[in-house]
C-alpha cells in the first residue's frame, strides 16, 4: 500500500512536470519555422540567426550551475518557479524589440527555460528516495518528460510554421509568452516541493570564476565569429577563458560546499556522461539553426536547399521531433533488456548516422526527413538519458548539480557549435542576389560532418563507463548473472 501511494504521487509529480516540458517544447520548436522570417524583419542575414542561438547558450551556460546548485540548497521547485518567471518575462518581451541587439538580448534571457529538465529530474530523484528501484523509476519518468518536452516541440513547430504564413510576426511571438505565464501557476499549484534539501550557502566566489571563466571563453568565440578565425586577440579571448578554469578548480578543490565538485569529472561514471553531454550539444543545440535555414534556402537561386514554406518546414521539425519521442520512450525498454550505457552507445551511433546521411543524401525532402529520423531517434533516447544516468550515478547530496552539468556542458558544447557553424555558413555563394543571405553549401557541408563524426565519437567514450552503471543494484546484479550465464 505503501509503495502504491508512493507510486500515485510521483505520477502526479511527472503529470504536471509534464505541462513544464510541454512548455519547454514550444519554446523550442516554435520559433524554428520563422527563423528566416526574423531575420528578414530584423535586416540580418541567414548566419547572424546563429547569434541567437549562441547568445542563447552562453547565458544557459552560466546560470544552470548557479540554479542547479540552488535548487539542491533551497528547493528544486523553487528554482523552477524564479526561472520560469524569468523566462515569462523575456518571452513577453520579445515581440517588442525592434532592433537586432535588443532583440538578441531579451532572446538570451529567454534561456533561463533550460534550467527546468535537470531541475525536474533531480526533482523525481529527490521524491523516488524511499522507493525501490529508483534509478529505473528516474529513467522511465525521464522518458515521459521528454516525450512531452518534444510534442510540446511538435506543437510548436506546427502552430508556429501556420501562423507565420497567415499573421503579422509580432503577432506570432507574443504567444509563447502567454503559454509560460500559464505554466508558472501549474508549476506553483501543481508541484510539491523535494524533499530535504540541504541548505548551506552558496558558494559565490566559485560561481563568480567559473562565469567570469565561460563569459571570456563564450566572448572569444563571438570575437572569431565577427573577426574572423585569423584574429589573434579573439583566440587570446577564447584561451585566456580556458586558463580562468583553473583558479575556478583549484578553489572548489579546497571548498567544503562548491557550487559545482569538480572531483565529478574524475568518475569513471559521470566524465563519460559529461563528455557525451558536450559532444550532443554540438548537434541537438548547434544545428537547429542551419537545418531550419537550409530547408527554407531557396534551390532555383543558389542550387542547393528545399525551398519549403514556413509549414513545410515545420512539418520536418515535426517529423525529427516525432522521432525524438520514439527514442526517449524506447529508450528505458531497451535499457531494461541490455545496460544503459550500451543504450547510450547505440543512441549516439544513430545520431552519428543521420547527420552523416546528409552528405550524399540532403537533394530532396524525403532525403532530409529520412535523415533527420535517424538523427531523432538517437537524440530522443539520449536527452532523456544523460540527465537520469548523471543523477544515479551523483553523490547523494549534488543530484541537482550532476544533472545540470550534463545541461551546462551540453550547452557550451552547443555555444561553441554555433559560432563554428555561423563562421561555416558566412562563406559566401557565387553570385546571385540569394549570396547577400543564404549560406553557403560547403558551410552546411561541414555542420553535417561535425555533427556525424562527434556523435560517433560520443560512441567511443561511453565505452569506457563501467558496464553496469546506471542501474539499481538489484538489477546490475541481475545483469551480471545473464552475463554469466550467457558465457557459460
């Protein structure tokens, strides 16, 4: 009985979570369709879309370790709350900037939103402590909240690609506001805060170094993008942001509470999943952009892209996405009858597949669909498990930190994507009115290869996690005893 109460309450917790990644999804995949069409209202071209996207990343980049962090200490739905009001307040500002730089600052703002996955699994964790099975009760709930997160994309994607056909852009941005407004009061009604936290203080000095750390790494990357990858002081930027990580680690080495334990880094367990989580960034975050503009490139100008309307366009988010929740619902099943980390392997192999497929294949949009499949399937499995596997295998008292630095390096992975594929795409077509805005083939020529050859070296470095990690220990005993039974 006890158990079957605990179960109904953390349904109840994952029900309304749910409408949280739903939320999430929208901001996601609705403004994806329109991204051409911002940048034609704004007077921008196809590239400067990435600054979005990257300015975007950096600010997520420095404020999930500060909320991830918090979120152990005070509450993880409190957390939820600030940074979803927060994000309310960008979104409803955004269809009121007029001018490319405000724009591009309240985008950035908006970004507070990718706090709320790593929040809500450390959330599931917290709440599934005194239940058996923990880890796979975590992995299933993880699923669901994905699959939400990504009919939420699909929503978004398809409302968004009808509306910019049919009504005035400011008109179109105004509504995700709205939908984040609302998701505030179900997360205030709705979810029940976790249980225990751990209080203390936070470590300020460590968070000032690791920001001040990632802002010159993040800026570096912007000076390469506008000065070019010759530019001396843009690479001393970048470099002198790498070097700041040290005064950052040799101060939360010798602190008692750090905002974030970098000794996580030397787990046989957690650095694979970490480095897996930088090397999905780079396709999950970074490519989003140059899909959207490819897809709407126009192939009668330049000789290459699909030429699609802002629906049609949608419609090959949809599909991807569609995918992506395939993946992170198949995901746990597959990881039940093997180990979650050969279901990570083989989730990074098909997203290493799908954007490999793009070189010959990416002429027709049934090529492109097909592909994006492959690719869906692969990121679907692995949005859903990186933050559930970094939460079972976390000290007991940083479950919100070790979720959230998936999402952190996931994201700077993505930021330094970005700017490569904005630097990528800036390669001018031949001639023709179209080379004024569209990006160049070799530059999407090179987004596919990046994203194809770090998923499958994503691959490779999982497989150097011990086998049975992530799983309960009943379940790794059980694994271990088919092994044995399989050899002999």
């Amino acid at each position: 009985m006890s158990r079957a109460i605990s179960l109904g309450a953390l349904a109840s917790v994952v029900g309304y979570l749910a409408f949280v990644e739903f939320t999430s999804g929208v901001l996601q995949g609705y403004y994806t369709p329109m991204l051409t069409d911002i940048a034609r209202a704004l007077n921008v071209h196809d590239a400067d879309v990435n600054w979005l996207e990257g300015a975007q990343l950096m600010l997520s980049a420095l404020v999930v370790p500060a909320f991830a962090k918090l979120g152990d200490m005070v509450g993880h739905k409190r957390m939820l709350l600030v940074s979803t009001a927060l994000t309310a307040v960008a979104s409803l500002a955004l269809p009121f900037a007029t001018s490319f730089p405000v724009f591009l600052a309240i985008w950035a703002l908006q970004g507070f939103y990718v706090v709320w996955l790593p929040l809500e699994i450390a959330l599931i964790w917290s709440r599934a402590r005194a239940m058996g099975q923990r880890s796979s009760i975590t992995m299933k709930s993880a699923g669901i909240l994905v699959a939400a997160l990504e009919f939420g994309a699909i929503t978004g994607a398809l409302v968004g690609g009808q509306l910019v056909d049919t009504l005035p852009l400011t008109v179109v941005l105004l509504i995700p506001g709205i939908i984040v407004a609302i998701c505030f009061f179900v997360i205030l009604f709705g979810v029940k805060e976790s249980p225990n936290p751990t209080g203390g203080r936070l470590d300020t000095v460590g968070l000032t170094l690791v920001s001040i750390a990632l802002i010159a790494f993040t800026g570096g990357l912007a000076m390469l993008r506008t000065q070019g990858v010759g530019s001396p002081l843009a690479w001393g930027v970048v470099l002198l942001g790498l070097a700041l990580m040290v005064p950052f680690v040799l101060w939360e080495l010798k602190h008692d509470d750090p905002i974030i334990d970098v000794r996580m880094f030397r787990s046989p367990s957690l650095a694979p999943v970490f480095l897996t989580a930088g090397l999905f960034g780079v396709s999950v975050l970074g490519a989003q952009a140059p899909l959207s503009t490819f897809a709407r490139t126009d192939p009668a100008e330049v000789g290459y892209g699909l030429g699609t309307t802002g629906l049609a366009t949608s419609l090959i988010i949809g599909i991807y996405l569609i995918a992506m929740i395939a993946g992170a619902l198949i995901y746990p099943i597959i990881a039940r009858r093997v180990t979650p980390r050969f279901t990570l392997m083989l989730a990074s192999i098909l997203v290493g597949i799908g954007f490999l497929l793009f070189l010959p294949f990416h002429d027709t949009y049934a090529q492109v669909v097909t592909n994006m499949v492959f690719a869906g399937l692969g990121s679907g499995a692995l949005v859903a498990a990186l933050p559930s596997a970094a939460a079972a295998a976390a000290p007991p008292t940083q479950t919100g930190v070790a979720t959230g630095l998936t999402n952190s390096v996931k994201t700077v992975g993505g930021a330094v994507a970005s700017c490569v594929f904005g630097i990528a795409l800036l390669q001018q077509v031949a001639s023709g009115s179209a080379s004024e805005t569209a990006g160049s083939l070799s530059g999407y020529m090179t987004v596919w290869i990046i994203c194809g050859v770090t998923a499958l070296i994503a691959a490779v470095v999982l497989l150097f996690v011990p086998k049975n990690a992530f799983q309960d220990p009943q379940r790794a005993l059980e694994t271990d005893e088919q092994s044995d039974t399989i050899a002999a």
